[in-house]
C-alpha cells in the first residue's frame, strides 16, 4: 500500500526521481513519538461512501468509513506495530494470554477506568452481547461476518477475582486469530437485541467510548467530524478534531491535490502517478496483507486430473504476473 501525505515533516525518503522499487517487507511508516507531535489542529481525510449504517458488525455497516469512524470512538483491544505484531491496547485492555489450550480458553483483564460514554463501564456484558448478536446463528441480528465468533462456545467473568473486568473466553474449536475479536466492541446496551443492533446504530452512534467522540454526522454535505472527549480517561489526543469527508476514488486524489485533505492512498500506478510529485509531500509505503493467487476448480472436466492441474500451475509465468502487479508502483512483489 502506498500513502501520500501532506506538509510531512522530516526526510522521509529519496528525494523526487531518485525512488526505486521498494524490497519486499520493506516500509517507510514514519514512526514517530505522540509527545514529539504538535498539539492542536484537524485532520481531514477520505473515506469512500457515505454511511448510514453504524454498526461496523451489521451487514449494512462493514465499510472503509464505518470502520475509520469505529477506530476514533469505540474499543479496539489491540493495536499492531510497524511489524504488524498485535499488542494490547492499554486503554482498554491491560492484557489477553491463552490460559488453557483443550479447549482454547482467553483471559482478557480489562482496564477498569474504561467507561462507556453512558457512564457504565466497559466489561464482560459487553463481551458476551457482542458474542451473542454475531456467533449464535440467531437470523435476527443481521450480521456482517461470524468469522470467529461462530468458534466461541462460551464468554464469562474471569475466576480472578476482578469481576467484570475479567473476561474468560472459551472456544470450541482452536482459533489462532482471536486478536481480531471484539473489535470494535460495542455496548451490550446498544446492540443486546436485534431491534439494537439492526437499527439501533442507523444514522447515529449512541453509544462510544474513544478518545474522540463524535461532533457531527452531517448527511448534506456527507461529511463526519470529531472531536476530543473531555471523558476520554487515556492520554489526551493531539489532534482537536478529525474530520471524514465522502469521496470517491478519483475526487480524493483531486481533493488531496487541491489541499482539501490530507492524506490519500495510491494504490494502483495510475493513482501513484497522478501524485507521486504532488508538492509539499511525502509518500510512505507499507507492506501490503494481500496476496494474489490462482485457484483450479478440480471438481469436473479436465483438472480432475491432478497432474493436469500440476501442469497448469507450472505453466503460469508467475514473474511476469508480478511484474504486471507492481508496474508503474515504487514497491517489489514477491513471489511465494
């Protein structure tokens, strides 16, 4: 993935006409410490559609937007570093381990100082509300992905002790990416029914708790603001406010060009060379998670022949299909 920012400080790379393909794994993040950062000032940036639908977790609601909006001001139990390695996000959890393995058992500690923006305080209910509405089966919620969740056999408070700020986890089925759970966490109060969590997130979010909370949702201009929560009981956010602005693909490079946002992706060699000498910018690229890959329906035909499929396989040229993929992009592609 390839990143243009605007008025970056710093070296940040080669200079213009002096980058090269990117290695495989390699990246320019720009990692920086938050007390080096300026404080104050807004951040505008893209998102590609407008939503009406706030539950990331409802099947209406599991877009790029609701999910940017979700990152400011709801949970998310873990954050990954420039490694992609995941680690408890302290705010709101001080830690997660496997305690048993037959079966899978997670034990999450909870921080006690998170809290709902209706004042209760984010706990095991919230844990097993989430669990119910997306990992039973039960056809009223109206979900997006059960991945996971439809592993999970029972959610409770810990034995430690520490009441609801222990969450006992435990699966019916070993699941090796369980740190990708119960992000966003939502409030059992706001998505306990199906009537919640169907509609209860249409056009609003009712309930949050983030460092930013949510100013506006202005459906004219398509356009999503936050602010700073005073109740926010984690470090104070550098930023006054982020606001989210509706465009598509083609308007946001325009838009990033124009000075209306900034930061936009540029993702495709058309994109990168529309912006790769954008003024006042600096461009960051990222390892990406995808990969590409060509699958033989071995059911009927020719390829029930496993030898014929063999065959095939070893007839793609798979250099020249990465060569296509990176062209005109300042990044290498690997082969597997």
């Amino acid at each position: 993935m390839t990143t243009v920012l605007a008025g970056c400080s710093g070296s940040g790379g080669p200079p213009d006409g002096e980058r090269s393909a990117a290695a495989y794994g390699s990246q320019s993040i720009g990692a920086a410490p938050v007390t080096g950062l300026r404080d104050g000032g807004t951040l505008t940036l893209g998102i590609s559609a407008w939503p009406t639908q706030l539950n990331y977790h409802q099947v209406d609601g599991a877009t790029d937007g609701v999910s940017q909006l979700a990152q400011l001001v709801e949970p998310g139990l873990f954050r990954r570093d420039a490694r992609g390695v995941p680690h408890p996000d302290t705010d709101y959890l001080l830690s997660a381990k496997i305690t048993d393995t037959s079966p899978q058992t997670v034990l999450y500690r909870l921080n006690p100082k998170a809290r709902w923006s209706d004042g209760r305080p984010v706990g095991a209910a919230d844990f097993a509300a989430q669990w119910r509405a997306i990992g039973r089966g039960d056809s009223r919620y109206h979900i997006a992905d059960p991945t996971g969740y439809d592993q999970i056999a029972s959610v409770s408070t810990g034995a430690g002790g520490d009441g609801a700020h222990e969450v006992k986890v435990v699966f019916r089925t070993p699941y090796t990416d369980w740190q990708r759970l119960f992000t966003p966490l939502y409030p059992a109060s706001a998505i306990g029914t199906p009537g919640r969590f169907n509609q209860g997130w249409v056009d609003r979010i009712p309930v949050s708790a983030g460092p930013f909370k949510v100013a506006s949702l202005d459906d004219t201009t398509e356009t999503a603001t936050v602010v700073r929560d005073p109740a926010w009981w984690g470090p104070r956010p550098r930023l006054d406010r982020i606001v989210l602005r509706t465009l598509l693909p083609g308007a946001a490079l325009q838009a990033y060009r124009n000075g209306e946002i900034d930061a936009v992706n540029a993702g495709t060699a058309e994109d990168y060379a529309q912006l790769k000498d954008a003024g006042d910018s600096e461009i960051r690229i990222g390892s990406s998670w995808d990969e590409v890959h060509v699958a033989l329906n071995g059911a009927a035909g020719p390829l029930t022949d496993i030898d014929v499929r063999h065959a095939v396989q070893r007839a793609v040229d798979r250099q020249a299909l990465a060569d296509v993929a990176a062209k005109g992009l300042p990044v290498g592609v690997p082969l597997l």
